[in-house]
C-alpha cells in the first residue's frame, strides 16, 4: 500500500478532518511535487477522504462520508428511495428537506459538501500546478495529471449540482447558462487569499468540460503506468464515466453517446449477473463495477461512520432503526421474473419493501467497499442519449443488454417514443420511461436519482401509498416544500455562512433562495 500525503492549504472553510495533513508550503510538501512517483501520494491521499468522515463539525460526522454519503443524500432527496422512520436521525433532515435552513451551522450538509469538495479541488490544484516541472515517465506523469484532472471535474460537477439548478430546463426547453453556479479555483490557494465570485454556469461547465477532456487524454497517455491499476482510482474509462454523466445534465446527447460507447467498446467490464447483484454490493472486485473505495482494514471502515452502516438493513445499526425501502410503485414495475426482486422484501411485516441490496462484507470488522460507478449506468446513458439522437433501435439495443440479465422475458423493442408524465410517477409507457424506470430499479441508493429528476422537468409525487411517512411528509408540507413543481430550488442547497461571512465576492445577496 503506498503511503499517502494529503496537501491542504486554508481554503475558505477550515478543514474538519482529523487526518495528518502537511503544509502546502512546507519542504516536504514540495518536495513530493518533484515526480511524479511521489506525487501519486497526494492522488492517493485525496480519494482516500472521499471515503473518509469528517467534512463537518460536531455530531454530523457520521453522515459526512464522502461520495457515498452524498450520493445517499440525493436518493433521500429524490422519489425512489424511502426512508420508513427518522431512527438516529442521519439522513432524516435530507430526506425530509428540512436542511437547508442550517446553512450558518458548521455540522450540516451546506458546509459538509463544499468543504468537502473545495478540499479536494485546492489539493490537485497543487498537483497541476507542477505539470511543467515534475519529472518522470511520460506515462506515469500523465497518470497522475489525468487523475488531477478528472476530480476537480468531478468536483465541480458535484458542487454545481448541489448549489445551483440545472443548466437546461427541461420545462421551459431552454438553456440557462447565465444562472449562478459556484466560484472556479484552477490555481493553488496559499493562506490569506482572497475568495471569489460566484461564476455562471456557463463557465462552470466549460470548466468542467475542459477539466474532464483533458483527463481523457491525460489517461489515454497513462493508462498502462504502474502508478495505476487500482479501481480506487479514476481510469480511463471511469473518466469517460464521468463525462457522460455531465454531458447527460447538460443535454449534450453525442458527447454522452460517444463517451458511453468508447466504455462499452472497451470490453473492460461484463454487465453484472446474478452473483455480482445478490452478493451485497460490497466489492470492487466484480465485474461491472468501475469505480469505488476499496476499504480493506478494519482501520478504513469508519465504524458507525460508513456506507454500510446506514445502508444494510440487516446489521447495519442505523438502517436497523431507520429502514430503507424501495418506492412501493417502483418496485412494481419490475417484471416477475425480474431477479432485482430479491433486492427488496414487500412481505416484510414490519418494513413492507425493505431492502436487502446492500450488505456488510465482514460486518465484524465494518467491511465492504464502496461502489461509485457500475457499467450498467453506461449502458442506460447510452441507451436514453442513442433514443434522444433519433436511434431507436441503438436504444432498444443497449437497454435489452442489461435487461436480459436481469428479466429474459424483457423486451425493450415492445416499447417506443420519448413523452414522459409531469411527475416522475406518471407512467406513460414509452421507451424513454422505461428506460429511465430501468436505471432508477438498478441504480436504487446508489447514485444519479436526483441528478436525473432535476434535468428531466418532472416533478415529484410522495405518497404515503407508496411507503413514504406521513411525518416526513408533514414535515416537508410545515416548511412549504412542493417537489410537485420541477426546477424548485427545494433541490438546490444553500451556500454554508462561513463562505459569505468570509469571501468578500460572495454576500447574502448570493445566497441561494
């Protein structure tokens, strides 16, 4: 295992980690931005906080994991995944929208998420900013850049999709380019620098764009350095990933097809089976997975701070007393040869369609790593980016390679056309539905549901029918939240008061309704 050094410099917030970080200006922070063999170090440092607890302050921590906590923040935000009861109260304030009021607080989501991933932007700013400099392979340099690259992308790209609304509006079929987005970092940012403006999401996605693009053909250089090979890190293709992930927010449907199929066309991964999807989801090691955390030792787990933890309705302590359950609707749509049913229990007395997707792979010992990205999200991207390009048939193609493996009786080509309902449970029976309804079954609490609701112009209908509480609903109803109506800024946090208090280019005039 190579040792890992995180650079860290005083970046709008503070930091509330409680790794050992070294100085920005320190020897030996330079020093490992000498090569690229040491510098990998810092690379290795920064995914390892993306699993790692303690982006907030005081009691939040054991919701402020990294990437998996905020991916299960957007499914609590979102129609498909329901939680039956507030138990330790972790995830109850996203899933009931009743957050973005504690956005002067140092311990809530606000603060949580851009610290988070300001964090990691000012680390591989550091990083980049020695691209001329640093020594090494050809292959191994652009290794490391390539990975620099892709999680300021990624980075921007989550925090753009947390605090500001989608670029396209699909309910009004225009593009909003001028709206706010968040402020841009490309340079390292040394102690007593001066915060920026809010940029518009026009140069938010150009940044993203150009930042993702080139990691593409930084990791199109790199891809066989032996500083590589390790799905805990960004490859080529998990790159790819992420560009048709953004270029599907953004409507940009040839940039997704073409990303999509570059993936599917490398036959690097095999569309899971039924012994990759009844084994718990707790390993990087299966064939359809991409990207995620490795989290081999007991020291890596995070204990009550962990995926897991909040996700395995079995021995997970805290889904034990909040169980989480799929959209009763939702679960109906599947077929009844549809092995996806073994995921949920609709008999379960006590939690009707309670989950059992996710579990431990050593519950003593807290295990089991954190999946971020399957090839099976690709194939539904290719499929809706192929159907809104006119391809029906390219669509019908690669939706039936998934669902083969998951219903034979399944058959993609019965279906046609684009027309969705005004809420996402208005079912209308096209292809483009079913494609959605596809990933939404297969994807359930892991990532990608909200970001889908947000740019498709539906709303959302939560009923207590469909398992959701009447406690959250009146909770939601009491600070007069309306998912019925799309584009509400309901899905758009707040900026944490720390950075208006102390970035003189962002005041309360900023501030996101």
């Amino acid at each position: 295992m190579r040792r890992f050094v995180i650079i860290v410099s005083s970046f709008l917030s503070a930091v509330a980690c409680t790794l050992s970080f070294e100085p920005t200006d320190s020897g030996s922070g330079k020093d490992l931005l000498k090569t690229a063999s040491t510098a990998v170090s810092i690379i290795d440092g920064v995914y390892s906080t993306m699993w790692t607890a303690g982006w907030s302050t005081g009691g939040n921590t054991h919701q402020c994991f990294g990437i998996s906590a905020y991916n299960i923040a957007h499914e609590a935000m979102a129609d498909d995944f329901i939680m039956q009861s507030q138990g330790n109260g972790w995830f109850w304030y996203d899933h009931c929208y009743n957050v973005k009021a504690f956005y002067t607080s140092d311990s809530f989501r606000s603060y949580d998420i851009w610290n988070a991933n300001y964090t990691w932007i000012s680390n591989v700013n550091y990083v980049l900013s020695a691209a001329e400099t640093m020594d090494g392979s050809k292959e191994d340099i652009a290794y490391v850049l390539g990975n620099a690259y892709a999680i300021r992308a990624l980075s921007y790209f989550n925090l753009a999709n947390w605090f500001a609304r989608p670029p396209y509006s699909a309910l009004q079929e225009k593009y909003r380019w001028n709206d706010p987005g968040v402020p841009i970092y490309t340079e390292p940012t040394y102690k007593d620098f001066t915060g920026k403006k809010r940029e518009t999401l026009s140069v938010v996605f150009e940044r993203i764009n150009k930042d993702i693009d080139d990691a593409i053909d930084m990791l199109e250089i790199g891809k066989d350095s032996p500083l590589g090979g390790t799905k805990s890190h960004i490859s080529l293709n998990v790159a790819l990933g992420i560009k048709t992930r953004v270029a599907m927010a953004t409507g940009d449907w040839d940039a997704a097809l073409r990303s999509a199929e570059r993936i599917i066309e490398s036959e690097e991964y095999t569309i899971g089976g039924e012994s990759e999807l009844m084994g718990g989801m707790n390993t990087l090691s299966a064939s359809n997975v991409m990207w995620g955390a490795g989290i081999e030792t007991t020291e890596q787990s995070g204990g009550y701070a962990g995926f897991f933890t909040h996700m395995d309705n079995i021995d997970g302590a805290y889904a034990q007393s909040a169980p989480k359950l799929i959209n009763s609707s939702l679960y109906k749509h599947m077929g009844a040869n549809d092995v996806r049913r073994r995921w949920w229990d609709p008999e379960n007395e006590d939690s009707p369609y309670i989950s059992n997707k996710f579990r431990f792979s050593n519950v003593a010992a807290w295990l089991g790593d954190y999946i971020y990205m399957r090839v099976e999200e690709v194939y539904f991207n290719a499929a809706e980016a192929a159907l809104r390009l006119g391809d029906e048939d390219k669509a019908v193609l690669y939706l039936n390679a998934v669902m083969q493996k998951r219903d034979s009786s399944y058959d993609a080509s019965n279906y046609t056309g684009t027309f969705l309902g005004a809420t996402t449970n208005s079912w209308t029976g096209s292809l483009l539905e079913n494609i959605l309804v596809q990933k939404r079954i297969e994807l359930w609490g892991e990532f990608g549901r909200l970001i889908d609701v947000r740019r498709l112009g539906q709303g959302l209908d939560r009923r207590v029918a469909d398992g959701f509480s009447e406690e959250c609903l009146s909770t939601m109803s009491g600070n007069g939240v309306n998912l019925s109506v799309p584009d509400t800024y309901d899905w758009v946090m707040t900026i944490p008061q720390d950075e208006i208090n102390n970035n003189p280019n962002i005041n309360e005039e900023d501030q996101n309704p």
